[in-house]
C-alpha cells in the first residue's frame, strides 16, 4: 500500500526532522513523508500500545517505553521513545511497550512499508538506516548507565540523551524540552528509587545543571551536564 503523496503532515513532523539529520531528504521523500494518518490514538499512562506482536507505532506526542516487567510488578524502562520514535514489540520474555506519559501514536505498518519501497540508495533510505542504529546504540549506553556510572552520573547522561534527541526531532532549541515524566518513571529508567531520583535532581538543579518550569526541562549547562554524564556536548 502507497502513501498519498502531500507536503507536510504535522504527526509526522517529528519523524521527518530526525531522519533529516541523518541524510539529506529530497522532494520525493519529503512528499511521501506528507501523509496524514486517520488512526490516531490516545494512550492513558500505563497503558499498552501495540495489540499484538506484528504492530508497529510511530509516538506523535508524550513519551513511549520499552521495559522488562519482573514477575512482582517492577519494571527496568529499557528505552523510552519520545515523539517521532517508532517502536515495536521487544523480542524478551516479559518485555511491554507502554505509555510512561498520556501519549499519542498512529500506525506506522503503512510508513514502514513505504520506506521498504524505496531505493536502496535514496536518502530516506540511508537516513532510516542511521537513524536504527543510532537507536541501537543509545541501547547500549542505558547498558553501560545502569552497570557503570553513579547516580548522579546516569541522571546527567540521560538528560543529555533526552535533550540531543528532542533536539534532533525539532522539539527542543538545544536548552529547553518537554518534561511529562514522573519521578517514578525517571526511577525505572534509571534503576533507582524515587526518593534517590528526588536526591540526584535536587542536587542537578543545586549545581546549576537543569531547572523545570510548567512541563519543561532547562539544561542552564549543556556542556557541564554532557561531561557529568561522560558524554560528548
């Protein structure tokens, strides 16, 4: 099935803008990047987002994740997909996609199929293929978090992933991005618990690294917080 061919659609804008990072898109892939989806839908936190294993879901707004569940209920956030991230069932036992956040998604089955359809060496295509193993990448880093870095080390590293990726999907100016995330779901990504969530934020925020105002998230220090987490700026 094709996509209709229009300009712009503002679901996918996110989408568009991180791929364009990675490859520079022509008119044809912008066109078929225009389509407008008619099934979008509204998560409530917590809630399930693909029906079945085969689903796949682009995020158009709030944050997505990934988890392992143990059997009591706790849960390791593996990745946690902001708008313009496409995510699909984790190939684990015990693995969910969830909303961390209230959050909407469309079916990404059609725009998945579309890529599938292009040219080996088109731009969409080069830029989608970067684009997954820049994703399997930051799954290693959450590894390397939770093994090797203090507290206050993967908060840092985290905040500075977030920050990158909003950026790169048109949603953040490089300082300020959305914030919906409760403590508890800081915890899960983290692997702490909430009351050493509240400490290390607190003491970020001492240390002129971050402030939040109304749902959002400022970085005062990009380059301080980058290197606190050990990552480039």
């Amino acid at each position: 099935m094709g996509l209709a061919v229009r300009k712009s659609s503002a679901l996918l804008a996110p989408f568009t803008a991180h791929l364009s990072n990675y490859a520079a898109l022509g008119e044809e892939d912008l066109n078929g990047l225009g389509w407008e989806p008619a099934d979008l839908q509204l998560h409530a936190i917590r809630e399930p987002l693909l029906s079945g294993p085969e689903e796949v879901r682009l995020v158009t707004s709030g944050w997505a994740g990934v988890s392992r569940v143990l059997a009591d209920g706790r849960r390791q956030i593996l990745h946690v997909a902001i708008a313009g991230d496409i995510v699909n069932a984790p190939p684990i036992a015990e693995g969910e996609v969830s909303a961390l956040t209230t959050a909407r998604t469309i079916d990404a089955g059609p725009l998945l199929e579309w890529l599938r359809s292009q040219a080996a060496n088109s731009g969409v295509v080069r830029a989608w293929t970067l684009a997954q193993a820049e994703h399997q990448r930051l799954l290693y880093e959450q590894i390397a978090r939770l093994g090797a870095m203090t507290a206050y080390e993967r908060a840092a590293s985290f905040i500075t992933e977030l920050l990158a990726r909003h950026q790169r999907a048109g949603l953040s100016d490089g300082r300020r991005m959305p914030w919906p995330a409760t403590q508890e779901v800081i915890a899960d990504v983290l692997g702490l618990s909430m009351v050493h969530v509240n400490r290390v934020l607190q003491q970020l925020r001492r240390d002129g690294m971050i402030e939040t105002r109304s749902g959002m998230l400022i970085v005062c220090d990009p380059e301080r917080l980058a290197a606190a987490g050990f990552a480039p700026a």
